[in-house]
C-alpha cells in the first residue's frame, strides 16, 4: 500500500515538473519561431521569391496535401474533386442522421463495446509528379483503397486513371520519351516492387519481386530499358513481422533482360531516391545506416519507467471505456495525438524529433534543417567523382532543364552556382516535384 502510494506521489511530482518543462519550451519555442518566421500555414500567401525558377513547374506534399506554383510563383494548394465528392456525401450522411448523434442510436455495437459512427474522410496525397502541359499526375490514399489522378492546373479539371481497393502506388516517375509511369507498389506484407504502366494508368506490371523495398524508380535517359531504384531487405521474425530494415542501396534493372546489378551498396550507409540527369550524371540521398540496437542505457530507462508506463496504460484503457460509453473523457487535457503530430514524424523511414531538429538543426539561409546534416545530396559521375552538392537534405528534384530544387524539410531551396538559394518556406515540405 505505501508503495504505490509512493508511486502516485512520484507520478504527481514529476507530472508538475513536465508541465512547467512544457510551458517553459513552448514560450521558448514560440519566441524561436517569431524570430526565424519558419512555419507558415502550408501555401497559405507563400511566393517563389527566385527568379531563376520564373514558368517552372514545381510542387511540393506537405502533411498529405499537394501545392503547386502557378504563373505568377505563388502557391496554392491542388483541391481534389474527388476528395470533396467524398466531403459532400459525408456531409450529406451527416445530415440525413445528424440527429442520432450523442444517442445510443449512432452507436454500433462492435464486440460487446458500442462504437460511435464517425464521418470523417481521410485521403492523402502520397506521390505526384509533373506532367508537360501544365498537368499533375498524382495518388490519392485512403483507408483500404487508392487512386491515380491527373490534373489540369489551367482548367483545374481531375481526370481519374485508375481506383480501386488495397492500391497503393508511390513514387510517382513520368518518362517523356517513353510516355510511360514507373512507380512504386506497396503491399500490405511490408513488400513494395517497381511497377510500369502506360501514361493512362494501364496495362499495369511489376518488373521486381522479392522480400524487399523497392522504392524510387527512374529511367536512364540512354538505355532504353535500364532502370536505377532504391531497394532495401526487410529482416523477419518466425511469425513473418518485419523486425528490421537493411541498408538502402540503389540498384540497376534492365527491364527486357530481367537483370538486377548493384550500383552503389554499403553496410554502413543508406543510398535513396536515385535520379539520372539528362547527361548521365547520378545523384541520390546519402545518409549513415543505423542499425537498431537495445541498448544497457535502453533496459536501465524501461526498468525506472515501468510503472509510469503501466499506471498510463491503465488510465488510457480506463479513458477509452469513459469515451465509448459517456463521451467525455477522463481529462479536460487537450488531445495527446496533435502533440505527438508536431514533435515526431516519420520521415524517409525514420523518426524525428521536429521540435528538437529545429532547436538544434542546421540552418539553411536563416531555416532550420528537420533532418541531420549527415543527410548529403551527392552527385556521381560516369567516371564515379562524386561531389557533395547540398547537406540536411530530405527530398529533391531536377527539373527538366537540369535545375536541382532540395528541401531541408522546412524550406524549399534551389542549387546555384553551388549556392543555396531559398524559394520558399512551410512548416513542412516532405517531398519536392519538379
């Protein structure tokens, strides 16, 4: 009894200490985001301040949203009608039965525990790429189903390619010479392989296979069936669980011969998002593997948290059974999850810390890197020299007339005379297109 009266005394003490920890920051960090102006409202009044990139197409995803630059550089967000068909015929549910809401009438009973009904949509962009004539080719994912679209920023028109069930394509790489996509297809095992199919979304076909990720694909621009793309093993456990990722490495495919030959692999390094230029050149992501390891300091930090844990998985599987019966929660707390959406986000397989990267990040012009600065663009010869373009780097592009656009994950810059030139700033730009 005095034990765990001891434990509640310790988890009183220390819940005052965090939250005089988390004003604390929060003033702090509020003060850092006055004074660097980092986080804009994604493409709310955002300009290409450049004009080196006057009529190029860029785009960029952020939070499962796409935005675009029109004539005049400015950017705006791409509105899907086929999402808003889906906001509509939710709304319209909503209404037809909004009066069962709050009554035991819009519950449903799912094991024995009632389930209130929920309305909301959730579809993300997950890839897009930019076509010629003005156009976005892009994928629209939501739960337990996907779909290829392709829109006219001149007519703002949607045109759906393909849509079905358990579909999930990323990667998105239009080839103008061929007139064809390649991407990646994702499986619910964990597997993805390179896929190919025509520009209007058919005639569909994996050209790789295997227990692997394999990721990024781009044609060559002088073989007429070579493909690079990244691929990485998964490691399994007895139950078939993937337990753990190897390094990245890219690979070379000849698609007519069937033929896989490694370009670049080492044990101590990850190789991503591979792009061949139009003269030969390959650039691509490196960054240092890291192997996930249990550490001492690992089991001496579970061991002094156990109880803290257990007692908190107590109070949120008491708090679910006070939402499904009452619909009032055990705290007037606001919600854990929006929290935990602006300090961790999983980005190219790993997860950062946002808060603490733009504390204590490397900054780009004034703008705080949300990755390391280990992350290096580099670009490799024919002759194998490579060269160190840009650091802290998340995405990139290269346009069509050879401009190399990257992102530090809160800004867009673009590569000049060796020089980073900033275009714009968000509070998030997890993948560039160009």
């Amino acid at each position: 009894m005095h034990f765990i009266l001891l434990i509640f005394l310790v988890i009183i003490v220390v819940f005052i200490i965090k939250q005089q920890q988390s004003h604390s920051s929060s003033d702090s960090s509020s003060n850092n985001t006055d004074s660097q102006n980092v986080f804009l409202k994604n493409g709310s009044g955002a300009k290409i301040e450049s004009s080196l990139l006057d009529k190029c197409n860029l785009a960029y995803l952020s939070k499962g949203k796409l935005f675009a630059n029109d004539s005049n550089n400015q950017i705006s967000e791409i509105q899907s009608t086929h999402i808003q068909s889906l906001l509509d015929r939710a709304e319209k549910k909503n209404a037809q039965h909004g009066w069962k809401q709050g009554t035991s009438w819009g519950t449903t009973p799912v094991g024995g525990v009632r389930q209130f009904e929920e309305n909301a949509i959730d579809v993300n962009f997950s890839a897009a790429e930019m076509l010629p004539g003005n156009k976005v080719l892009y994928f629209l994912k939501g739960e337990g189903f996907g779909g290829l679209f392709r829109y006219d920023m001149n007519s703002k028109e949607e045109h759906r390619l393909a849509h079905r069930q358990s579909m999930d394509y990323r990667d998105l790489h239009y080839d103008t010479k061929r007139d064809n996509i390649l991407c990646s297809s994702a499986h619910v095992s964990g597997v993805s392989n390179i896929l190919l199919m025509d520009a209007e979304g058919d005639s569909a076909r994996e050209l790789t296979g295997g227990d692997t990720e394999d990721v990024s694909p781009c044609w060559l621009p002088d073989g007429a069936s070579q493909i690079v793309f990244q691929s990485m093993g998964l490691a399994r456990s007895a139950d078939g669980y993937v337990m753990a990722r190897g390094p990245s490495s890219i690979q070379l495919l000849d698609s007519e011969k069937g033929e896989v030959t490694p370009v670049l692999e080492n044990d101590s390094f990850d190789y991503l998002d591979p792009k061949v230029s139009n003269n030969g050149d390959l650039f691509f992501i490196r960054r240092p593997y890291e192997l996930p390891q249990y550490k001492t300091s690992n089991f001496i930090t579970d061991t002094l948290m156990f109880p803290f844990r257990l007692l908190r998985a107590v109070f949120h599987y008491l708090n679910f059974f006070s939402l499904m019966y009452s619909r009032e929660p055990l705290t007037s707390a606001s919600s854990p999850y929006v929290e935990a959406d602006m300090k961790d986000m999983i980005l190219k397989g790993k997860r950062i810390n946002a808060e603490e990267a733009l504390k204590k990040g490397f900054n780009i012009q004034g703008v705080p890197s949300l990755v390391p600065k280990n992350w290096e663009l580099i670009k490799r010869s024919k002759q194998g020299q490579e060269t160190v373009l840009a650091h802290s780097v998340l995405s990139y592009a290269i346009s069509d007339d050879g401009k190399i656009i990257y992102s530090n994950g809160s800004g867009a810059f673009l590569i000049d005379n060796e020089q980073s030139v900033l275009l714009f700033k968000d509070a998030l730009v997890a993948e560039i297109i160009a």
